[in-house]
C-alpha cells in the first residue's frame, strides 16, 4: 500500500507537472508575443499627383496587402510547400516534430527545423533565428498564442506581407514588384511559384543571382502543389516551361528631388505632427506638389560650375519655386549636391540685403497715403539714430522718387523711409508674411538682420505682390494617405491679407523695371519677369560678397536664389554678386519657358490702377523765340522748342524779372508756346523748364531767349 501511495503521489506530481507545463506553453506565448511586432513595418511612398512615386522612406520595403487581393493559386504555393496542413493544425504540426527532433537526437543537435507557417511568422515577428531548444521553445508558445488569437487568414496574411525575399523586398506585394514589375494581384501560377520558393532561402534561391536554383525551386514548388491536388498535371507542366519571366525593378533613389523630400519629411514633422521615423514605417502615400519638370532643370542647372563664382571651391546654392495662384512649392534645391540628411539651405538663414527692401520698407510705406512710388524721400547721406546708411556708389541725388529709389536700390532712402513709418510698423508686415525678427534697428532696411531669413521665407512674402496682396504658408504637401487607403491629412491654405491690391500692383510695376533697367538686368529672358537682386559684403574680405541674391517672379511662379558660402571667413567668399543669381533664375525661367510657353506680360486685376511709367525730363533743351503777326495783338511772341517723344511732360514758361522770374504759362503735349501782346519797343527773357507731373518735380531749364525790336 506504501509504494501504491507513492506511486500514485509520483503519477499526480507528474501529471501536475505536465499541466502547469502544458498551460505555460499554452498561455507563456502572450508574454513572448508583442501586439505592437505584429503592426509591420511598411514603406512610405513620396509620389507626383499622377502617382509617379518619386521616392520612399522606409525601414523595411514592404507594401502591405490584403489576403483577398492576393490569387488564391499564390496562397496555395506557400502552403504546399511550407505547410500542407496549415488549416488542419492548431500552430505546431506534431508529426513534423516527432520527426525534426528525432533527427536532432541522432545528429546530438539541432540540425532540422519542423516550423509551421505561424511558428516561422512568430519566429520573424517575435524572436532571433538562433536554432536552440530555448528559441523552439518559445517559438511554439507564441505561434500557439497567434493560433488563439487569430484567424488562420489573419495569420496567412501576416505571414505573406511580413516574409523576406531578398533584394531588400519584403512582403509579397513588394517582392512581386521587385523581381516582376506587377501586384501580387496579378502574378501567374508560375512567378507565384518562385516566389513561394524564396520563403525557404531568398538568397540562396535568388532569381538574379542564381537564376538555375530558383527555376529548380520554383519547379518543386510546382509539384508539390499537384501533389496537394491545387493544381493538375497539366497545369503544372505548362508553368514548369515557362521562363522565370524576370522583369527586375531597380530603385535608385533620385539625387535630384532629395531636397524637396527634405522640405516634406520637415513639412509633416512640423505642419501634421508625424515623425520621420513613423514615416519609415508607417506606410503613407503622401502627395506632394513638385513639378519634376522644373525640379530636374533647376538641379542640372546647379550642377554647372560656371554660376557659382568663388575663390575657392564649395560656393553654394539654394534654389526655390511656388506656384503664384497657389504658393504650392514647385521645385526645391537645397544644394548643389544635396543628399537627403544634408543641410537644406532652402530652410537656412542667411543676411538677404537688399531683397528685403519691398517687405520690409517698400511695401508697407505704400499701404500710408503719403508714399506713393512717385513720392520724393531725400537721397542724401544722413545719420539716423546713430546709425549712417550709405548708397553703394556713394552717389546721391538729393531726393529721388520711391519708384527710382527702389529699381536703383539706393541705401539711403530706404533707411530714412524705415526711419519714417517706424520699425515696429515695419515688423508688423514682416509678421504677417513670416518674417519673424528680434532685430529692432535700422539695419533692416538693408536686410542687415542677427539671424537673416531664409529663401523660402523671401519667396514666400515675394509672392504677396504676385498675388494681390495676399500670403500663405507656401507647402509642399497635398495629401496624406494612410495604408487603409484613407485621406487622414489635407493642405488647408488660409489666405492672409497683407499689401492691398494697388499696392501689390505698383510693386510688381516697379520691380519689373528693376529687372529690365535697375539692378536685375544680369542674363536674359524675354517674358514678364519682377524681382530684386541683394548681396551683401564680406565681413572679413573688403570688395567681397558674403550673399548673393536674387527674388523675383512671373505670372506663373515666385523664386528665390541665393548664393554663398556655409562658411564665411577670410578663405571663402563669392567673386561676383547678385548678376550670377539672377542670370542663373532666368536661365533657368527660359528653360521652363521653352518647355510650356510662359506669359509675356503681367495681367493687371480690374480693381487697381495701372502705374505711369516714369517719365524721364530732358536734360538739354535748346529754345528758340521769334516774333509773329496775328491775333488781337499785332505783336506776339513765339516761343519753340526741342520736341520730346513723352507727350506728358508739361513745360513751364518763364519770364526773366528782378527779384523772382515769374511762371507767364504752361504747355502740355506740344512744344511751342505763343507770348500775347509782347512790347513791341524793348526787350524781354525767357526759358522753359520741364515739370513731372508724377514726382511733381520740375527739371533742368533750358536756355534764355531774348526778345527785343
């Protein structure tokens, strides 16, 4: 009775054993399997909105795909050949075990695996590829987990999108499209088939590399499927003659959009609160608003060596584009051989000078009745505030219109127009165009700032003066797509009012003449073209630029460029100022020009009024004076002379008198005027002075003629 009791105690000690065993494997698996390693990596796709994918971010190339979209033939080839009972077992086979481990024992290690389809996906999902007892262990505890917790066709769909086949291809949408430029959606019984043949060594069995072996595997696949009765003899015979029928896709990441993916990757960071490292794996498609056409110009343009004038090696260059109707960002480059990770440039502060002269003096004094673009302001060497502004030549004229001011882009002027409407006003506009500065002098005017701006930013304000007036955060993001193909972000654009309309008008007449007579005259393009060049000096190379700059716009897109170098010491400056920027935006404009035809002229709105040309006054007027019979008085004076081609020039008439000459009339649109009832015994003086009546100003007089008898 004693080893009867025993025995019993030993049966049930064993049998408790083999309980808590048996629950530990059954339920351990929740503790070895992560929820979160079954949410697979998938790749992020950048693409044109024609769905031109024009770059990826990802950790794992993978493109996940329902099971329903995947042929069932190509369902039935992984089965049978790497688990005909898939459906029959619940997570290990059994039999293949007793078999595996029987061979281990004979070898005294482990040299074969019996892994069912869900003990391989826990393996990659949860676990190493180490082949010991431990590892087995709890690859079958997890794969029993994912056979409670799933479908058998949650877990087939896991597998096939999780699986590796070579070539950096994972899943079976994204090796289909490596090796046979298709969908999973629509591979055959036979590029199936050599697909399921890579689940056993996606190298070894590599279709590129070792193109016989995959044939062979590919084959046995074939007939292991007629063996589990999926397919027929014939069937299998027809797909085994067939080629591998390889249509190999090689992507090759495009050096000419890395700094517009740049710009995205910081837009959906910034703007949509999604991380670079979640668009790695989180598979978005995200539509994005490039124009490769422009971008591939822009990019080989950057690459000539010829627009770059430094006295040394590495001068750089950032480029960037919107649209006008829209503030879309065309066309980024944040370097003449920008990789992504780089430093982008199109977001990177630098000292603009005199580029900032419209946003930040110009403009907002116009939006005050008092400046108008043929305003006189004084042209004169001044200190204000302690601080001396002088122009660039050391010219001044006394006082100039804010019209010749800005296309001759005089210093001091737009210092003492600063000083006028206050700096604070002045920041205000800079605000709303976002332009955020702490600096507080008058250096601004100049672009003279601490931190500088970037050329986006001076795209971005220049485009208020393409578009009435109006700003918006310039972008480069249309839409954001998650993997369940839903719409989860879109560009919301909130238009701002900052110029009015005339404002934004008459700026863009002013810096057209900047282009075609003031500083902008650098290169060539015919068609509507406004804009403002800058530079500003070297602080350590006397007669050396530091930036080069040139802004500018046409009716179709709103640019900015600028030149210089990352580093700024006595070894690096530019050779050449602002004409090597503006040569090289309209070379560029003339290249898109030739591709679609761009506007000719800027269309002015129907609510603004049209901007007078200035008007040139003669410099050298020659009078003439006769006398002449007729009229009320038998002695009249006539007075001729030099004809000027601009017919709204008024000429004032002048009579010599002591003391003060006294104004006796004016002419306009003619060149003769008639003295009535002139002494006839004596003499009397007289000269013509042209009048502008845009600047209100009157100009160099003419020579004095007498007339006496």
């Amino acid at each position: 009775m004693k080893k009867l009791k025993w025995l019993l105690l030993s049966f049930v000690f064993i049998l408790t054993l083999g309980l808590i065993g048996y629950a530990f494997i059954l339920f351990g698996g929740g503790f070895i399997a992560n929820d979160e390693d079954m949410i697979l990596d998938a790749t992020t796709t950048i693409e044109t909105n024609d769905g031109t994918v024009i770059g990826k971010l990802y950790d794992e190339d993978r493109i996940p795909l329902k099971l329903e979209s995947i042929p069932d033939h190509v369902q039935e080839a992984f089965i049978a050949i790497e688990d005909r009972r898939f459906y029959d077992h619940a997570g290990v086979d059994f039999i293949s075990v007793v078999r595996a481990v029987y061979r281990d024992i004979v070898a005294m290690a482990k040299v074969e695996g019996a892994s069912t389809i869900t003990q391989q996906l826990a393996k990659n999902l949860f676990l190493t590829n180490d082949k010991t007892w431990l590892r087995k262990t709890k690859e079958v505890m997890a794969a029993i987990h994912l056979e409670r917790n799933l479908s058998k066709n949650e877990i087939l769909e896991l597998y096939l999108n999780e699986i590796y086949f070579g070539e950096g291809a994972y899943g079976i949408e994204a090796a289909s499209r490596k090796f046979f430029n298709k969908s999973a959606e629509d591979l055959s019984l036979s590029e199936g088939a050599l697909l399921a043949g890579l689940a056993k060594a996606p190298n070894g069995y590599s279709p590129i590399d070792y193109p016989e072996k995959a044939e062979s595997r590919r084959n046995i696949v074939l007939q292991a499927m007629e063996d589990t009765g999926d397919i027929t003899t014939e069937e299998r015979l027809e797909a085994q003659g067939k080629t591998l029928g390889l249509d190999v896709q090689v992507y090759e990441p495009k050096p000419w959009v890395a700094s517009y993916i740049d710009l995205v990757i910081k837009e959906a960071e910034d703007t949509y609160h999604i991380s670079a490292d979640e668009l790695r794996r989180g598979g978005y498609r995200i539509v994005v608003n490039i124009d490769p056409e422009i971008q591939q110009i822009a990019y080989e343009k950057f690459q000539n060596e010829d627009y770059f004038p430094g006295n040394t090696d590495g001068a750089e260059g950032a480029f960037v584009m919107l649209e006008q109707d829209s503030g879309k960002i065309a066309a980024a480059i944040g370097g003449r051989d920008y990789q992504l990770g780089d430093l982008n440039r199109v977001t990177l502060n630098r000292q603009p000078g005199s580029t900032m002269k419209p946003v930040a003096v110009y403009g907002p004094a116009m939006m005050q009745e008092t400046y108008q673009p043929y305003t006189l302001i004084p042209d004169q060497k001044m200190a204000l505030d302690g601080y001396t502004a002088t122009n660039y030549d050391d010219q001044y004229a006394g006082s100039v219109s804010v019209y010749d001011a800005l296309v001759e882009s005089k210093n001091a002027p737009a210092v003492w127009l600063l000083n006028e409407i206050g700096i604070t006003y002045a920041k205000n506009y800079l605000d709303k165009l976002g332009i955020a500065i702490q600096d507080e002098g008058l250096a601004i005017a100049l672009g003279g700032l601490s931190e500088g701006v970037t050329p986006l930013q001076m795209a971005q304000s220049y485009r208020t003066f393409a578009n009435s007036g109006e700003v918006v955060d310039a972008y480069t993001i249309d839409q954001i797509i998650n993997r369940d193909d839903e719409v989860i972000h879109e560009a919301d654009i909130n238009p701002v009012d900052v110029f009015s309309p005339q404002v934004a008008w008459n700026m863009t007449s002013i810096l057209s003449s900047v282009v075609t007579e003031g500083t902008g005259r650098a290169g060539k393009y015919t068609k509507a073209l406004a804009g403002k060049t800058g530079t500003t000096q070297h602080p350590h190379v006397e007669g050396a630029v530091k930036d080069a700059w040139f802004v500018g716009y046409t009716p179709e897109y709103v640019s900015a460029t600028w030149m210089g170098y990352d580093i700024s010491d006595e070894d690096h400056y530019l050779t050449a100022g602002s004409e090597m920027p503006t040569k090289l935006t309209k070379d560029i404009l003339s290249e898109i020009d030739q591709q679609r035809t761009l506007a000719a002229s800027f269309d002015k709105p129907e609510n603004v009024q049209a901007l007078p040309e200035p008007i040139d006054l003669p410099e050298d007027i020659t009078l003439h004076g006769d006398y002449a019979f007729g009229g009320f008085s038998l002695f009249n004076g006539r007075l001729e002379w030099t004809e000027s081609e601009d017919e709204r020039i008024v000429y004032h008439i002048y009579q010599e008198k002591e003391g003060l000459d006294e104004r006796i009339g004016k002419v306009e649109g003619n060149n003769e005027y008639t003295i009535e009832r002139i002494q006839v015994f004596g003499s009397s003086r007289y000269y013509v002075v042209p009048y502008d009546p845009l600047t209100k100003t009157e100009g160099k007089k003419s020579n004095t003629v007498e007339l006496s008898m």
